[in-house]
C-alpha cells in the first residue's frame, strides 16, 4: 500500500480535510467547523474533527506527512499538532499561510497572486510557492477590509443609522432586522425600541459565536446590492475598491510600491495568474462582479477550487521534491471536482 498525504484548509466558518496518495487521488475527505484562532473559541477541535472524517477507514499508519494551510502562524501551528496528535498520526505536520493553499489548490503555476474574501481578507504574492508579501488579512478589528465580517458590520450599521436618521433609508434595516430577529421583526416600529433590540442581539450573536458571525450577514447586503438599494450598493462598491487596493499592493501596483522597487525587481500585475478565493469572490455575488470587471482588465483571474488539495499537493511535493510525480499529483489534485 502506498503513502498516504493529508491537506486541511481551515477557515473562519469551515474546516476542510483531503487525504491523498502520491499520485492525487482523493481517499478520504472531512469537513468541520472554523478553526481561525482569531474567531473561533477552539480551533484545534474542529481541525481533529475535519481529520478524523478524512480518516476514517484509512490505514493511518500509512500517512507520510500533511500541510495545514490556517491563518496565524505561531497559534495555528500549536493548533494543527494537538489536533495532528489526538488524531493519532505520527510526526508533525507543516503549516502554511491558508491564502498560500488557496493558491495552490486553484493553479500548478510556481508564482502569481492571490485575493481572498470570505469571512476574512487578505491578498498574497506568491513566488515559488512561497508567501514573499502580503497586504490586509488582520483580523475584523484592524483589517480584513471588504470581507463578509467587515460587510456585515457595515450592514449592521447602516440599519442602525437609517432608523435613527444619521443615514439614508435602506432596505437594509428590514433585511437586518429579518436575519438577527426574525421573521417580521422591523414591523412598523423603526424607532428605539427597534435599534436596542437589534443592537441587543448583534453583540450576543458576536459574544456567543465569535466575530465571524457577522459574516452571514454578507449574504443580506450583497443582494440588496443586486436589487438596486442604494445604500447596499455603497457599501458593496466601497468593499471592492478596498480588495482591489489589496490586489494592487501585493502586485506591485499599489501604494507600497510607489517610487520604489521590490526587492528582486518590481512585480508587474500579471506576472503569474492571481487567484481569486474566498466565497465572496468565487460564487456569483455582486462585489465578484466588481471585483473582476477591475482586476481582469490587468492580471490572468483564476477561479479558486479546493483549498484542501492545494495543502495536499504541498505535503506530496514536499515528500517528493523535483519529482515529476508530485508535479503530476499536483495537477490532479487541483483537476477533482470538490465535493
């Protein structure tokens, strides 16, 4: 029986884990909740959870090695051992930067960028599949700007702003209203009552299930974009001209690099594919629309498949280096469909 490889990409909402052969094909797969330390109370349970269901009818004697791709490096690596440990494997695994899977799971290509915008953001420069620079990715009180968690706070606010007249009307405020409250909780009443309800049950949402939370509320001003309300649009519009200037710094084109050259010569937007990832980049949303319509008219935009293989084909690389089997894999890896 040959070695086995294991690739998680843990994010702020969802854990996934592949485990593979040498020659790329998928022999288990596990999913579990977030396992962003920043976010999520114990993400080293989640990462067990999404490994044991990976493993679960496999040989575990038989895997070789492993890449987590996580946000935060020195919380995350503590994080990916103990659960590496309680699942049972030997050794240790490697962890990497979850932008840099994200990465490698959408191109065999040594150097590009990549975008991502989910419950967080960041961009990264990736040169011989290694993270050389990196913009944003800060977590939702300092950064993270034009993510679903950054999204749902200014959706949030906007509400609250409309109902007490600091802000244009929205139709935001029903639609907040309708995702924290309930069903037909705006009603008639816009007034006090409504904003301390709201206000109310936001902070608990936050205090019982994280920062991340916010993020579902992604989904509600993203389709008030759609329909036309000029407040969503606003926000939507704001949130892809700041990914857009995160994509641009990590290029090369953006303020950073103004008057100055990046170590090794400048880095032209371009010169490599850039990833986009992150659902709110690969699934049709109105702030993907934007963000392509800006980015496509300067760089190669490839779609993002499954950040877990692309931890996969780091492990198999990493056990087979300049192995034209672990190039092979590679491609394999990121050619399956994602489950």
């Amino acid at each position: 029986m040959g070695a086995l490889f294991v690739g998680v990409d843990g994010g702020g909402t969802s854990t996934r884990c592949v485990v593979v052969t040498e020659s790329g094909e998928i022999a288990g797969r596990g999913r579990a909740g977030g396992a962003n330390a920043i976010s999520v109370p114990d993400p080293a349970a989640n990462l067990r959870a999404a490994l044991l269901g990976a493993l679960e009818g496999l040989d575990r004697a038989r895997v070789a090695g492993g890449v987590f791709g996580l946000a935060g490096a020195a919380r995350a690596a503590e994080s990916a051992e103990r659960a590496w440990r309680e699942a049972g494997l030997a050794g240790r695994p490697a962890v990497v930067a979850d932008v840099l899977v994200a990465f490698t799971g959408a191109t065999d290509q040594p150097d590009g960028a990549v975008l991502v915008a989910g419950t967080g953001a960041i961009g990264a420069r990736v040169r011989d599949r290694r993270i050389v620079r990196r913009a944003d990715g800060l977590g939702w009180l300092l950064g993270d700007e034009g993510s679903g968690v950054w999204l749902g706070r200014r959706a949030a606010a906007a509400a609250l702003n409309a109902i007490d007249g600091r802000g244009a009307p929205t139709v935001l405020v029903a639609r907040v209203a309708e995702a924290v409250l309930g069903a037909g909780a705006a009603g008639d009443d816009d007034g006090p009552a409504l904003t301390q309800a709201l206000v109310a049950a936001v902070y608990a949402r936050v205090a019982e299930s994280g920062p991340a939370w916010l993020g579902t509320l992604a989904p509600v001003v993203d389709a008030a974009a759609r329909e036309g309300d000029e407040v969503a649009r606003g926000i939507v519009a704001e949130a892809a001209r700041r990914l857009c200037r995160t994509a641009r710094v990590v290029t090369g084109e953006g303020p950073r690099e103004r008057g100055t050259q990046a170590k090794g010569g400048p880095d032209q937007m371009g010169a490599g594919p850039l990833v986009l990832a992150g659902s709110l980049l690969t699934e049709p949303t109105e702030l993907a629309h934007l963000v392509r319509a800006e980015l496509g008219r300067r760089a190669v935009l490839v779609r993002a498949r499954d950040n877990a293989a692309g931890a996969a084909a780091l492990a198999v690389r990493a056990a087979l280096p300049g192995d034209p089997r672990a190039a092979e894999a590679h491609r394999v890896l990121i050619g399956q469909e994602v489950a």
